[in-house]
C-alpha cells in the first residue's frame, strides 16, 4: 500500500505521524521548518476553560489520553519533554470564587481539582484555586519528534508545492500516496483546494522572563499565564490579535505582558526572550476534521486552537482509526459545517 503523506510538521502532523505508526500503517511528514505556533507555545494542558470555570472540551477522555500519549513518546524518544504542574488561578470576583466551590462538589471536576487550602487565600483580590496539569516543552517536543522521523526516514523537509502535486493522480513529484493530510496550521488559506475551510489566524506573543519566586511548581493564570520552566525562568503569555500573520515581536505586546503580570505579583522580572506564533482557529472553537468534497483521498487536519496539545493526540487517533476502518467523520469537526447544510 502506497503511503499516507502529512504535511506540516507540527503537533498536528507529528499526533498523525505516531497513530499511523501505531497501527502499522506507512507515512512520510513534509516539513518545512516553519512550524512557529507548535514551537512557541507554552503547552500547558489546562483541564479547565478559566473563563467561566468550565471543562474544556471533552476533557474526559483527552486529558487522560493526551497524557497517557505523551508519556509513550517520552519512552519512544528516551526523553522527557512532559512535566507534571499545579495550575493555580487566582479569582478575579466573588463570584468566580464561589463557582469553583461548587465546582469542587462535581465528580466531574473532581479528578482534577484540588481542595481549597489557607495558603490559596493568600492571593489578591479574591483567593485562588489549584487543579492538576501538566505541560509540554513544546520547541523540544517537536525538535526531538523532527529528529527521530528523521532517523526513521520519515521526514522530507521540504515546503509543499501545489504545482508539483496531481491531485488526480495522487502523486507528489512523481510518488503516489494512498492520502494526503494537509496539518498546515494558519497556512491552511495556501491550499487552493480548502478555501471553504475557515481557518483562521489568531496571532499570540509570549515572552519567557526570568523571576525569582520561591514557588517553581505551579502554573499561575490571572489574565496572563506565568509557567515555571526552570532555573527561575518563567514563560508569559499570551497575547490574541486577530486579522494579522506578522511575525514580528510588538513593543505594546511585551508592555501588555508585563502589566498583566503585575496582577499576579509586584515582583520586577527580566526579559530575556519575546516570541510570537499564529494559532489556527475557528469560529466555534472546534477543529476541522475530514476529507476534501469531490477530491478522494485529500483530507485537513486543522484548527486545533489554544488547545492544540491537550486535543491532539485524541483527535489523531480517532481519525486515523477512522480512516483505517472506513468510518463516517465527526460532525462537529466536518469541514464544511459552515459552509454546506
């Protein structure tokens, strides 16, 4: 059988790459080495959506399953690029307070929220909860993926080129693929054959600091994130700008950073990195999933979001073994949701 090929390298493209491995099926990643959003980002995998004291989505079963993911990589790779964090947030009302009280009481929730202790009063203006996370060292994560697809010959670090692919025929520079998977990210617009698909850019800076707080286990989140990533450095984020690409770190980007720290601590922190990303999203916050409309065989897997590394690994194996068994796609994730009745 002719092999599969994923194009883009990211934590979409190297989620691909592994469940296709798993179940014994041949693949080739083209990569082009631009894979900035996968790279910059922080990686926390946040069980909850802050905003209104919520589990994101279908947290049972992706948490589980992306950490259970993870750690067979970490085994595969002889690494560790997954670290276990508390994941503190400090209240913002009286009323987000007493949400995530009766929130504690939900078995739901239960797995992944820790009781309320003395020391969480402790935070401005309103107290602060914990729950359990962990996060990725995401420029490792995909420097050490790259390498070992790699080593395996699975990777062509090349950028895709339309002209030199017969959607007909299936076939790049002259080798045929049984599927094409496209998991380029903001870059989806590229695609002549997905301009129905609305991907869109979400442009986000981060910066890493160094600070000296005693605390070097927990994630803090008030408006801004601050995650431990050792030896006092901290990483800051993150910024959302719409209808821009740009790459290119903003002064009012790193001035807005800073102030919204200072809601987390009156602590002065040094900056010794600002990085930015464009994040794939959608309107309704849900990825899109599936196959092309009348070109058989060419598929997207795109618009992963903030949440791209607590979503992925399910998301991937669930369609490739969709794919493998010829079962219809999700249509929450369709492709054409917005477009198609």
């Amino acid at each position: 059988m002719n092999p599969v090929l994923i194009v883009g390298g990211g934590v979409a493209g190297i989620t691909l790459a592994h469940s296709f491995a798993k179940i014994g099926v041949d693949f080739r990643i083209m990569d082009d080495g631009n894979n900035v959003c996968s790279s910059v980002a922080a990686g926390i995998v946040n069980p909850l959506s802050f905003r209104r004291t919520l589990l994101s989505w279908n947290t049972h079963p992706f948490y589980f399953e992306a950490l259970s993911f993870y750690q067979e990589v970490e085994d595969l790779l002889n690494t560790q690029c997954c670290f276990p964090i508390r994941i503190r947030r400090i209240f913002g009302s009286p009323e987000e307070r007493t949400t995530w009280q009766q929130r504690l009481l939900d078995p739901d929730y239960s797995p992944f929220m820790m009781p309320l202790e003395d020391s969480d009063e402790h935070y401005l203006p309103c107290g602060s909860g914990k729950i359990h996370g962990f996060w990725i060292d995401a420029a490792a994560f995909i420097k050490l993926n790259h390498r070992y697809f790699e080593e395996q010959g699975k990777l062509w670090k090349a950028s895709f080129s339309e002209q030199e692919f017969s959607v007909d025929a299936m076939t790049y520079q002259g080798i045929r693929f049984s599927k094409v998977i496209f998991a380029l990210g903001y870059r989806n617009k590229a695609l002549s054959w997905f301009q129905e698909v609305p991907v869109r850019s979400t442009q986000g800076e981060v910066l890493t600091v160094t600070w000296q707080n005693p605390d070097t286990t927990t994630s803090i989140h008030r408006k801004v994130y601050a995650l431990p990533l050792g030896n006092h450095r901290y990483k800051l984020g993150a910024t959302y700008k719409w209808n821009t690409e740009s790459l290119e770190p903003s002064i009012a980007a790193r001035e807005e950073l800073l102030e919204k720290f200072h809601g987390i601590s009156t602590d002065e922190v040094q900056v010794v990195k600002h990085e930015v990303g464009i994040r794939p999203t959608s309107p309704d916050r849900r990825p899109f999933i599936g196959e092309h409309a009348t070109h058989k065989g060419l598929f997207v897997f795109n618009g992963l979001g903030t949440k791209g590394y607590l979503t992925a690994p399910s998301l991937a194996q669930r369609f490739v073994h969709q794919l493998n068994e010829s079962k219809p796609q999700d249509p929450i994730t369709h492709l054409y949701r917005f477009t198609r009745s």
